[in-house]
DNA sequence: ACCTGAACACCGTTCAAGT
DNA sequence: ACCTGAACACCGTTCAAGT
C-alpha cells in the first residue's frame, strides 16, 4: 500500500508508458476534438518533449490506431447473460448498439476508427463475436462475414455523421439551418421539403435503429 | 475561334477561377491521396501564391467541400430510362452503386465526402431523387427519409473502409496479411479464422452488393 | 480587383547529444 | 534506456502592399 507507484525494473521509471499516454491522448481528444490533437500537444501533456512520443509510437497513426482499439474496450461482447438466452438478431444488434455506443464516448470517435485499422483483441473480439453469432444462428461462412461487414460499415458511416453534426458545438449555423436554408431557397427539391422535418430531426438513436432494423430484416429473409 | 480564352469583362481576367481551381485540386488528390492535397501545393499547381486560394475559398474545408459537390456530379439521378421503368428497390440500389462508384473515381473520395456537408445541387439531388424513390414507392416521409439516411451511410461505411484497404498502394504490407497474422498468431478467434477468405477477399463489389441487398430486402418487409 | 511577399503560429518527424 | 534540444521540411491563414 505504501510502495511507490509502478516500480516495476530497475533504473528510474520511464515518465512515458504506453497505457498513459493513449489515455492523456482520449483525453485531449475528448478535449479538443481529433484536429487539436497533436504529438506537440500530447507530449506537453505528458510532461516531455515532442520527439520522446517517438520511441513508444512510431508514428502518430500508430497512436490513433491504439486510441482506436482502447475505444474499442467499451463495447461489450455479448457474451454475458444480456444477449447470451437472447435470439441471434437481437445480439447482433446489442452488438451494434454498442459498437455506436463506444464511438459516441468520445469525441470524433468514429472518425479515429474509421481513420485507422487496429488488430488488436477489443478489435477482433468485435469481430469474431458478431461473426459468431451468425454462424451459430445457421448462415454460411460467408453471410455471416459479409453480413457483419455490413452493420460495421453501416454503423461507422451512421456515427460518422452522427459526430460530425455535433462536433462543431455552436460555431456555425449548424447543419440543420444550412440544409433548410439551402432546400428552401431552391424550392426545386420536393422530397427534400416534405421530408425536412426528418432530415433535420435530432433523434440520432431512432434514425440509428431504423437502419439497424432493415439490415437484421433483410437478414432474416435470408435465416 | 481566335477569340482569346474566357474574355468575359474588361481588366486582366484572373489567374484563379474556382470551377479550375477545384478540378486542378481533384487532380492532386488522385496524385497523392487527401494528405498530399494542400494549400500550397494547390496554388503552385494554379501558379499562384498560397494566400491568392483565400480569395475564393475562406478555408480549407470550403475547398473540400467544393470538391466533395463536384465529385457528386458523376452520380446519375435514375430519373432517366436506365431506372425508369424499374421497380422502386432497383432504382434505389441503382443510385447507391452510381454513389459508391463516383466516390471510388477519386482517390480517397469517400473520406472527402464524409468529412464535408455540401449543400450544392448535386449532394441534394441525390437525396432528394432518393427519397423520392422511396416516397413514390408508397412509403411515408419518416421512413422514405430515414431509408435513404441508412443507403447513404452504409455506402459511404462500406467506400471508405474499401478505399483504405486501396490507398495505401503497395507501402506496408497491406491489411489483408495483417489481419491474416493477428488472427493465426493469436489462435483464440475462431470465427475470424473460419471467414479469414472472405475477410480477405478483394470482391469489394459483392460485399457492397451483399449489404446493399440487406437493406433492400428489409425495405422490402415494410412496404 | 486580384495577387504578391512576408510573416505568424503552428505541424510531424529525426537524431545527435546528454544523463 | 530514456529523454532533451534543436533542427528540417513543411503546414493553414492573414494582411499590408503593389499593380
């Protein structure tokens, strides 16, 4: 209890570790959004020169990759009792859900994974997870890839936008006003009139679910 | 014939115009890819000094979405007699592929799209031709709007992961045998290890198909 | 009106040298 | 082994001044 913090070696203690430096990283992100976030600013953060970032990340994407898949750490494969007696469409879509939900905790979440490709064991345990649940419920090998490349990549292009509409938090006018203004002033586009109201509707869960649904209906006509 | 180019007012006509400007960026971003477009480069290529684009273009994003307007330009509204006559689920999937393929005409197409919100005539006519679709199809305006919403998601998820599995040309090691190699090495994915061939596999056109056909089919549930 | 020149406040990355 | 100091080769953006 009394022993000082992480002593693990001899010589002194590296100001730097890896597991530190990603979560200080979250945390500028979570700050800042992803444009603020650079290796200047993170190793002030941490207390040291720019160049030091260098020796634990080769690169600054090989940051944002580990940043990606400690996101990742947030979803939770249902495995557990939640979806566990549950059918296999209402797994997959806890699994999705929770996908959406590990990308909204923060910041630009969805761009730092969409803008890396991390192989690490939160990233392949999504993968593996969702895989399975549809191999178990009966589709071939290959169904069951495509069919959860497919809630993946629908997933990441929901939240992507989802973020995008919220990054800017009270700069410009906003996407809503924008696309108003712009339908409105054209008068030239009558499905985008009349649908307005839900285009420019900020209920991102039910726009969410909705697509979420026809991708698990349509795999169903496949079941 | 013997006219000089573009005469159009009195004074020297300028060395700067945007519709030039942005075909001229276009053109570096299927050189180098998005982080090889930049503000100084762009101007070298016009002849100019960097500061000259900020007459034109306020900012940098202005500029992409600038081009993310143009790059629409190549998706055809199926108002013609190619989808004319088609039922309304071919005419959806028609202009989602016609999407997908104007993003795949540019390098890093995709990420330009997904990082700017155009509100120029060609991102409206998409939707609002979409939406129509939907609309005529006899589904009601939430749903025709929220359907349209999860196609253009799931296309621009499914193009951006496909063009960053492109892009990189030849560099590292390419992400199919990275992944090859986190899923062997690490033995514990089981799922992942039986799917590995279609996970890997190049058909990025049949896993569009596949997902796209998802949503068709769970359109097709509600109509 | 349109562009230049030059600056401001930054970037990611590298690498000899110190401790 | 781990980090500093300092540099290299850039960035986006602004703005007085020229023509």
């Amino acid at each position: 209890m009394t022993t000082p913090p992480t002593r693990t070696g001899r010589g002194r203690p590296p100001r730097l570790d890896p597991v530190r430096t990603i979560e200080t990283a979250l945390a500028l992100l979570d700050e800042g959004g992803l444009d603020a976030l650079t290796m200047r600013r993170l190793a002030d953060a941490m207390g040291v020169q720019a160049g030091a970032l260098y020796r634990y990340f080769a690169t600054k994407e090989d940051l944002l990759t580990a940043m990606a898949e400690r996101i990742l750490a947030q979803v939770s494969a249902p495995t557990a009792e939640e979806g566990g007696s549950a059918d296999w469409s209402a797994r997959l879509s806890a699994l999705a859900r929770s996908l959406r939900l590990a990308l909204l905790a923060h910041r630009d979440g969805a761009r730092v994974f969409a803008g890396t490709h991390s192989t690490g064991p939160n990233t392949l345990n999504l993968a593996d997870s969702g895989i399975g649940i549809l191999r178990g419920a009966g589709f071939d090998d290959a169904d069951a890839a495509r069919a959860l490349l497919a809630v993946v990549h629908y997933t990441v292009g929901h939240t992507l936008e989802e973020q995008a509409a919220l990054s800017p938090a009270g700069e410009a006018p906003a996407a809503p006003e924008v696309l108003r203004e712009a339908v409105t002033a054209a008068g030239t586009y009558p499905h985008l009139t009349a649908t307005l109201p839900i285009l420019t509707s900020q209920d991102h869960a039910d726009r969410f679910e909705f697509g979420l649904g026809l991708l698990t209906r349509g795999l169903l006509t496949r079941a």
